[in-house]
C-alpha cells in the first residue's frame, strides 16, 4: 500500500511518525528516511533513535544543521531545503538518499518504509521524478510519503491521501516554534 499525508497544514511528519511506532509496536520493521532537513532537532528522530531497535530505523538526507544540538533561531531555515535556497550539494544528498532507499527496498527487510518530505523532493527536483515514481511503482513494501502539494501522479498510485489543512497557526502571531511541539 502507498499512504499520502500531503497539505498545507503542521502534523505530517508527525503524522507518519506515530503509524511508524504504531507499525513497530506491531511487530514491524520500520524504516523511516527524511529528506530535505536534518534529523538533528527533530523530536520524532530523536525518540526513534532512544528506542534503539534494529526493527526500527531513522535516516537524513538533508542538510546539516550549523548549530549542532543546541538550540538555533526558530525560523532560521539554515538546515531546511525550500524552493528559495536549493544548492548545488542539495541535488547530490537527494540522489544519494533515493539509491539508499531503492537498496533497502531490494533488501525485502522492511515493512513500512516512510518517505518523509518526498512529496517535496518531487516537487522541488524535476530531476529525480522517474525515479520517485519507479520506486513507488514497483514496491512491494507499505510506503508512507509525506510533502506540501501532492502531485496527480502520486495520489493516482496511493491507496490512501490524507489531506492536512491550515487553519491556524502560532506563527501567525510572532509564536516562537515550541520544543516537543512543532519539532
């Protein structure tokens, strides 16, 4: 099955995290790889790697953060890839990151395999499109992939989209991201 958390809206990432510890509470393998950000500030990565289980694993493809574990700007973006700051090193960690996950697939180890943030690599690397949509064609794992914007093509092959909307959100009045909450 292919399951889409696509929108506007804060919550897919999270959304995926926790059917991945719902899968893994089940007994399943669980890989979860997000692209386009770091993992170093993430809560939910941060939890996945405290559970230490060989059953369950989170990996980046995304850019470094500059400030290492201690806390940075909220809304500094520096280790976010958007459409205004794309960088040449970006193209090479996503392609990277799509030969990690086509090898892990191979391997027929994982259950669910979540894709986070993969509806914007879609979207933002016309490069990678073939291979995005040669990979959830030819899966015979459960895929999860989240991202703003899903195209037709992806929710022609899912077999569930959940639609996240924005309705209202603390940034909308100078509210810093909150620890534990947003991240």
């Amino acid at each position: 099955m292919i399951l889409v958390f696509t929108g506007d809206g804060k919550g897919k990432t999270t959304s995926a995290a926790g059917l991945a510890l719902r899968a893994w509470g089940q007994g399943k393998r669980v890989l979860l790889v997000s692209f386009l950000k770091s993992g170093l500030k993430s809560g939910e990565f941060k939890a996945i790697k405290k559970i230490n289980s060989e059953d369950f694993l989170a990996v980046c493809f995304g850019r470094d953060c500059p400030y290492g574990d201690e806390d940075c700007c909220p809304g500094s973006l520096e280790c976010i890839v958007l459409p205004s700051n794309i960088k040449d090193g970006d193209y090479e960690i996503i392609k990277e990151g799509l030969i990690f996950v086509e090898e892990q697939i191979k391997k027929a180890f994982w259950d669910i395999v979540i894709l986070d943030e993969l509806i914007n690599v879609y979207n933002l690397f016309p490069l990678y499109r073939p291979n995005i949509l040669a990979l959830l064609q030819n899966t015979l794992v459960d895929i999860v992939v989240t991202g703003r914007e899903c195209p037709a093509e992806i929710v022609e092959l899912a077999h569930l989209v959940s639609q996240i909307k924005f309705i209202k959100n603390p940034y909308d009045k100078k509210i810093e991201a909150k620890r534990g909450i947003e991240y």
